[in-house]
C-alpha cells in the first residue's frame, strides 16, 4: 500500500512566496488586477512546490465552471472536427475550456444535456440531432443559454447560428444548371436534420423553377459518411439506369465518396462523365484527388457569432436565442465541374 501523494496547496503558495491567498488565486486568474513583481514571486513559488490551481474547485467556489459543453453528432465528417477544433481555440482564446460529448444511436440529446450539466457548464453548443423544448427550457432556467449550431429546431422559436443551407443548396442546383446538367442525383443526409433537409429543399426548388422534372432528380441516403456516399453512388449503378448528369453529395465527404465509386468501382471519368458537387467546404476536398465543387460554409463567422451570443463574460446579460441567423455561403468552383455548358 503506497501513501496518497501530498499535493501544495495554494495555502503552501501563499506561505513560500509571502503573499496572502486572495493574491495567488489572483496571480493565477487572467485579466486580474495584481503587480507584475507579485505575480513573478508566486509562480516562482508555484514551480518550487510543483503546484497547479484547481480549477475544478475553484469554479465550485464560484458557481461557474468556465466550461462551455460542445455536443457533436459524430465526428466522421471532417467539418465537425474542424468546428471542435476552432470553438476550442477561440473559446481557450475568452478563459473558457471545452467539455465535448459526441452523441450515439443510444444517446438522444436530452439524455446528453442532462449528462453535461453535471459539470456546471457555462453554456451548451449543439452541433447535431433534435433537442426537446422541455430540455432547452431546463437550460434556460438554470441561466444555462443554449445555442444551436448549423441547425434549428422546426415550430420551437429556438434557433441559432447556421449556414443559408436552403440558398447554398439553391446555389449548387444554379451551378449544374448553367453546365447544361438536365438530370441529376442527390446523395442525402440525416433525414430528421434541417440542414439536410434545407440543402435538399433549396437545390429542389431551384431545379424545378428551372423546369427539370421531378422524377429527373434522384436521391440515395448517404448517412453523412464518406462510405454512404460511395454506397448510394453503387446503389444506383446495381440497378442497371443510366448515371445522371450530376452527382450533389449534401456533404463534401459524401461527394468525395461518390467521386472515388464513380472513378474506382464503374469507370467513370469526372467530370467528363459525371459532374460532382458538395457543400461544406472541408480542406480535404480541396486536395488534388477531388478538387470539389462546393459551396463553403464561413465557418470562423459562424463560430464568432456563436460565441457572441452566449455572453460569456457578461452572464448577467440577457441572451436573445429565438432569432434565426442564417449566414451565406460561398460557392468554390473547382475541377469536378467543368465552367460554361457541355
């Protein structure tokens, strides 16, 4: 049996350096008022004693935990993990640290939010799946502000920051159409989120104001992954029909999986053969393999007014989450489909 390992208290600190408690706790809190000579003699004490704040029961103390819970739906599509990794340099950038939580098939949202306020979290960020009215009310009774991201939820009056996935989808549909495309196939995501369902009703829309025939638009569920997308494009090809003229993934790693079946399982050249076109703007469709066509969402912007919302250094402030705030994305013309009509 081992003895626990004595851990220096900020008591021992304050004791070493000859200064009070109150000025420790303040030598180790950003933005506090205390002399720069002060502050140098404690962390040289600190280092001596090996010693690391607490900052867990410091924010027991406080009641605020300076954590900021960021819930994710998966991390396959490589946009969310550029979404983490950008809420968590901007909010480490405000004092903040994030607790991050991907949901499962097994674990509904509510059942998540639940789980996250265990921790006295400052604020939630949902990136994915639905969130019941009940539990958001939960939040908001707490002072707990949540902020939906790249998604609503349909007739609650709670919205929050995302992509116009209706006019980028409007804006692929404007793309293919001005190459000559006359017949088309959608790979699709998550039938119960809006931001699939956005992007499928605005590349719809402006393909039927265009005169294209309904049953000239197909569409195969791509389950948001790289290897729905090359699924859905073999689906298709199984049932002997010809390829359409143009392939929109509703999600660039869903249309980089349709380019590598359209290429690698069935011969066919893009965008000679086939064009394709994604949406979300991820690095990795930019590499020289794919070169997609997609229309980027300004993702810095949107994680900036997120975070703008939550008032995180003025929680006392009131929080307006029920207007929507839909910022416009940009179409990025690359190789997978050719300018000017075929």
């Amino acid at each position: 049996m081992t003895d626990e390992p004595i851990r220096a208290t900020s008591f021992d600190v304050a004791a070493l350096a000859g200064v009070s408690q109150s000025a420790v706790s303040r030598a180790f809190t950003p933005g506090s008022s205390i002399r720069e000579s002060t502050r140098l003699k404690i962390l040289e004490a600190a280092r001596k004693l090996n010693y690391v704040p607490n900052s867990i029961a410091s924010s027991l103390t406080k009641s605020r935990s300076k954590m900021v819970a960021v819930i994710l739906g998966t991390l396959e599509n490589p946009f969310y993990v550029a979404t983490l990794q950008l809420f968590s340099q901007e909010l480490q950038k405000r004092g903040r640290q994030t607790l991050t939580f991907t949901l499962s098939d097994d674990i509904p949202a509510d059942e998540a939010i639940m789980r996250v306020l265990q921790y006295q979290v400052e604020a939630v960020i949902l990136t994915s799946a639905q969130l019941s009215t009940r539990m958001m009310n939960l939040c908001h009774d707490r002072g707990i502000p949540i902020v939906l991201f790249n998604r609503y939820v349909p007739h609650s009056g709670v919205y929050g920051v995302r992509c116009d996935n209706v006019g980028g989808g409007r804006l692929i549909a404007e793309t293919l159409l001005q190459t000559g495309a006359r017949s088309f196939l959608m790979v699709t995501g998550d039938p119960r989120g809006t931001t699939s369902q956005d992007r499928v009703r605005g590349f719809l829309e402006r393909l039927l104001e265009a005169g294209i025939r309904r049953d000239a638009i197909l569409d195969y569920p791509g389950g948001s992954s790289y290897e729905g997308g090359m699924r859905a494009i073999d689906a298709h090809m199984a049932t002997g029909k010809p390829m359409p003229d143009a392939v929109f993934g509703i999600a660039d790693i869903m249309a980089m999986g349709a380019i590598d079946a359209l290429r690698g399982h069935h011969g066919l050249r893009v965008p000679d053969d086939v064009m394709v076109a994604g949406f979300d703007g991820i690095p990795e469709a930019a590499r020289e393999p794919y070169k997609l066509t997609t229309v980027q969402q300004p993702l810095p912007a949107m994680v900036e007014e997120t975070l703008s919302l939550l008032n995180l250094d003025e929680p006392r402030q009131p929080y307006d989450l029920g207007r929507d705030r839909p910022l416009p994305g940009r179409l990025i013309w690359r190789g997978t489909v050719p300018r000017g009509e075929r």
